[in-house]
C-alpha cells in the first residue's frame, strides 16, 4: 500500500508544484502589475513540468524518434524565448496532467491483472507427518497434501482428495455461483472456499499454477499491439514531423513565430496516440475479469470480424460423455450379453471416444473381467477391427462392415437407420464375418447450447456451423436442438480444414471452437482457434486466440461482443482525436484558437477518449434465459 501511494504521489508532484507556482505567479501579478517575480515564477512553473517532457524528447531523438515530447518541447522553449511565459507554463502543466491521467488510466484498465495479482495466494496449510503446517503457498512440493477451510484461498492447483466444499471460482472461470467440489475433482489457485473443509493433493504450485499462466497471459496480451495500433505508431511517425514541417513553413511565410509555436502544441495527436492502447488494455482487463483470455491486440480485432463460427460437437455442443443406450441382437445364435461382452473386450483396445461407454456397460453389468483383445487395428472414421478369444470382430459404421466383406446388411443398416434418427450413434457388430448386432450410444446436448448458438446471432454472427465426425442422422439431431445453421457430419479432421479454408474462400472470418486434439488441424487453419473450458490446461491458455477459462458456452458470444465493442470504441476514440485536432488546427490558422486554450482543449479531448475507452471495464448486464435440458434418448437396452 505504501509503494502505491508513493508511486501515485510521484505521478502527480510535478504537476501540484507546477500548478502551485502558476497560480502564486497570477497572485503576485494582479498585487504588483507582474514583474520579473511574477515571470519567473511562471518560468520554474514551465521548467517543474516541463524538464522531463525536454529529457524525454532528446531520448527520444537518440533513437531517431520524432514524438509528441518533442512539439511540446520545442513549442515551451520558444515561448519562453518569445516572453511568452505563461503560454509555455500553462502548455506544460496541461501536458504533464495529461500524462499523469494517462498513466493513471491505463493503471486502472490494467486493474484486471492487478486483481489476479492480488488473489495470489501467500500462505498454505500443509499436512506434514500428520500435523497442520502453515508455510509459505510457494513452498508447497508437488504431491503434498494441504487444507482448505471455510473462507480461505486454495493455496495451489490441485486434485480434491478428501471432504467436500463449494469453491467460488470467479477469478479463474468469472462464474459467481460456488461450484461443488468432492473427491476427485480439480482446484485451482487463487479460488475461495465458501463453504465446506477439503483436502487437496497438489499438482501445481507457484508459476506451475493455472492462475500464474492467466496472469502470464493477460500481461503479455495487454502490452501486445492490435494491426490499428501499429498502424496508428507508423502514421504518428510521419504525422509528427509534418506538423513540425507546417509550424516551420507557416512561421516562415506569416513571420508570427507565436502562430507557428501554437500550431505545434495544437497538431500534437495525444489523443491519438493512447486511443487505441488504453482500449485494448481495458477491453482484455474486462474479458480477464470475465474468465476470457485473448492472446493479444491483433486477436482481439480479428475476434471483431468474426462472421461464422464453426463448432464440433462432441464435448463442446454435447457433454462429451456418451453412454450406452442401446443392445440389439440381430443373430440368433448369439446372446445379448455375449454380444456386448465382445464389443467391449474388442473397444478395451480403442482410443476412441465411444469405446469408453460400452466398456463402462460391461463392467456395470458384471459381464466379466474385460482384459485387453489379443490383436485391434483401428480403421480412420470407420471403426475398428479386431480379435477377441480367437474370434474376429468388426465393429464400426456400415463401410466398415462391407470393406471387411461381411454380408447381409439390409437388416443391420435399417436398425443403425432407425436408431441414427433417434439421434443416437450405432455401431454395427459383426463376429467372423457375420452381422451379430447393432448397439448404440448417446450424448446429452449441453443445456446452453441453443442459448450460445442464438448469443452467436446475436453478436453479429452470420453463420453457424457444426462439424462433426459422427454420423449424419446424429449430427442433424443435435443440430435440431440447438439451432445452427449448417451441419457437415462424418467428416475425418482433415476434412474439417477443408471445411474451414472453404468459409474462408467464401469471405468470412473464421472461428473454430474445438477440444484441441481431433480439431487440431481446423483450430490452427481459422482466423481464431478458441479453447473452451481452458482452466488447468497449460497448452489450451498458452496456444489458443482465445482461451474460454470455464465451460460455460455463453462466454463464446460474450468474448465475441466485447471484441466488437471493444473495436468500436477504439474508432469513435480516433474519430475524436483527429476531429478535435483538425478543428484546433483550423481554429488557429483563421485566427481565435490561443496557445493555451488549444492545449486546454487538446487535454479536454483525451480525457474524452480516456473515459470512452473506460467504459469497456463496466460488466456488460447478461440476461439469463431459462433453459431445459436437451437429452440425446435416454438408455434403454
């Protein structure tokens, strides 16, 4: 607190004693008719705010760089040269206010990290030889077990090992309501207990937690540079010395060295140059607040673009956690059981994610140990193969089945026909060459689904797209539920690229939401590659464009609408600085427009484009749309 106040009373000294010197220089002129006390104190006055503006002007021109610094500089020097003291006092102190405000300012739209900062936790209490232990947060080893009271900060990332409580999770995810937290699930540093008495087992600790990567992140995010900006640095570059040039050639050719000293303050493009950094800053801090992390300027303005959305289903559109819905015998010499007792020794063997659910069905139903087939090989987004107590078995897609030469398929391709329209993905058996039967499984469509794809609409998004691998009846009724606009299915993940660079030929700018791995390819070949529900994944927070911190598929349309206000504001902030200079311009070369009045009105439009761009740190009011729960069909066997 104390380095606060400091560093707050450094940045406002010069401008208090310059101010104080001004007015004590009025005083003494209106009691004694001015004088050379009255002069000079109007010169320290220039000299207190205005000798760092000189030093950094000829830093400045060390590096070859022509700057505002330098037209203030120049100008101050002039008028006191020209006697024009209390021109270049007031040009001066107006200056330095308004780069005080300035540095103020974009503290305050920092605020988002300063408050990450802040949540940091210091102190943990670690269960060391079964005795409560408070060290130091940092000192904390991987694999060590701390305490989680009510109403304290969870000291690291780490897996819940024992009790149960409610975090509140708002400076990770930005959702206010506690989650419930129990054996086996995940904490992160910085979160809050508000309820309950945990045990955690740690797996990140210090810079290796998911907050220290968020505050990584939005740091190097803040100081980035948007395409505007770097645009807006190369025209100050040439602007700057133009106007240098103009205040030289008018002084030359009107031989009024006061109109050409006030045409350098007037021309400086303050405004200018902080409208879009402290936009950008501001419209980051409030995505950070938000539980969303954009990677930097450049992404935040290309978010803003944003035209289609291409969305995959499993996991971000769904749950991701099928289940087995359905076991349909289709060969008499074959048992019910037996049926899925194979499919699940054979799918034991598979990387894909709807082996998982047959396997789980099996073990539920105590159909043995499962083990592991002798022999699997995988076909690419068809199924698998493989042998299974020396029996072979084919399980996939219809493909699958008539490239493996089985036949008889009309009956088996009718029944996956008629379970694919229920919205469920079949799977056909075949056992040595022949169709044994069909089972299914299903996946529960997210409950904000719908509400995200219209948010999308709502933002501005023109086209909504999901692309999936899964079959097509499966992928229209997921696509039914929720509303989106086109539906690819059964495509391979090179096919999702072709997908994406398609939209792209057709003049959109492309976001892809994705889990990372299967989408890999289509999130590296959009305009923007969002993660959803980043939280404790490293990678997910270091290489996505935008990284959603919770699982929440509002946040989607949220980051999308703060990138668009977020550039709409840094327009109306360039609006108003080059139409505040071009009419301070005019007004001093036909005539009215003084020294200080122009540079009082200079300060008056940054403070304009300050307290538009502050407007971004404000939390957007979220309307909540009630929602029921869309349930690809229940199990049934």
């Amino acid at each position: 607190m104390r380095n606060v106040r400091a560093m707050v009373n450094r940045r406002w000294a010069r401008p208090a004693a310059s101010g104080m010197l001004i007015v004590v220089s009025l005083i003494v002129g209106a009691l004694v008719g001015g004088g050379p006390v009255a002069d000079g104190l109007m010169i320290g006055a220039a000299i207190v705010a205005g000798s760092p503006i000189v030093v950094s002007a000829a830093r400045a021109l060390g590096v070859k760089v022509v700057g505002i610094d330098l037209l203030v500089s120049v100008a101050a020097i002039g008028a006191v040269i020209v006697g024009n003291y209390w021109e270049a006092a007031a040009v001066t102190f107006l200056f330095a206010i308004g780069h005080a405000l300035e540095s103020a300012t974009l503290n305050k739209t920092r605020s988002a990290l300063a408050e990450l900062v802040a949540v940091a936790p210091d102190v943990a209490i670690a269960l060391r030889d079964g005795v409560q232990v408070e060290v130091p947060a940092a000192s904390v080893a991987p694999g060590e077990t701390v305490l989680v009271k009510n109403g304290a900060q969870v000291p690291v990332d780490g897996v819940v090992i024992g009790g149960t409580g409610a975090i509140d999770e708002a400076t990770i995810t930005g959702e206010s309501i506690p989650a419930g937290k129990g054996a086996g699930d995940t904490v992160y540093a910085g979160t809050v207990s508000a309820g309950g008495f945990i045990q955690v087992r740690a797996t990140g600790v210090g810079s290796d937690t998911t907050l220290a990567r968020i505050i990584h992140r939005v740091e190097e995010a803040q100081d980035a540079k948007a395409a505007t900006q770097a645009f807006m640095d190369r025209f100050s570059a040439w602007y700057t010395p133009a106007i240098i040039v103009l205040a030289v050639l008018v002084g030359i050719l009107t031989g009024d060295v006061v109109l050409a000293l006030t045409l350098l303050v007037i021309g400086c493009p303050g405004a200018l140059v902080i409208s879009i950094p402290v936009s950008i800053v501001a419209g980051i801090g409030r995505g950070a607040k938000d539980g969303v992390l954009v990677k930097g300027g450049e992404y935040l303005e290309t978010s803003a673009k944003i035209s289609a959305v291409a969305l995959d289903k499993t996991g971000t559109l769904t749950e991701g956690r099928p289940r087995l819905t359905d076991v349909i015998v289709l060969d008499s010499h074959v048992q019910r059981s037996e049926l899925l007792r194979l499919a699940a020794r054979a799918e034991a063997g598979s990387e894909h994610p709807l082996a998982r659910p047959i396997v789980d069905a099996a073990v539920a139903e105590n159909l043995g140990p499962i083990g592991v087939p002798h022999e699997v090989v995988p076909v690419v987004g068809k199924g698998i193969t493989a042998v299974v107590e020396g029996r072979r078995l084919v399980i996939g897609n219809l493909n699958l089945l008539a490239d493996e030469g089985v036949g008889e398929l009309e009956r088996a391709a009718l029944t996956a026909d008629r379970l694919g329209r229920a919205g469920k993905t079949p799977m056909l058996v075949a056992v040595d060459g022949r169709v044994a039967g069909v089972i299914a499984v299903a996946d529960r469509i997210r409950e904000d689904a719908a509400q995200m794809v219209a948010g999308l609409h709502d933002a501005g998004v023109s086209t909504v797209i999901m692309l999936t691998g899964d079959q097509p009846a499966v992928a229209s009724a997921v696509a039914d539920a929720v509303g989106v606009d086109l539906v690819r299915a059964g495509l391979l993940p090179e096919d999702k690229v072709d997908v994406v660079a398609q939209l792209q030929a057709d003049g959109h700018i492309v976001a892809m939401v994705g889990d990372g791995v299967n989408d890999a390819p289509a999130l590296a070949t959009a305009d923007i590659g969002v993660a959803m529900g980043a939280a404790g994944s490293a990678v997910a927070i270091e290489t996505a464009d935008i990284a959603l911190m919770g699982d929440s598929l509002r946040k989607l349309p949220e980051a999308i609408s703060l990138a668009r206000r977020t550039v709409r504001t840094m327009r109306q902030n360039i609006v108003i600085a080059l139409l505040t200079v071009a009419l301070l311009l005019a007004g001093v070369l036909f005539g009215g427009v003084t020294m200080a009045i122009g540079m009082l009105v200079h300060e008056a439009s940054v403070l304009v484009v300050i307290g538009n761009a502050m407007r971004l740190l404000r939390r957007k009011r979220r309307v909540v749309e009630s929602s029921t729960s869309a349930l690809l069909p229940q199990p049934v066997n």
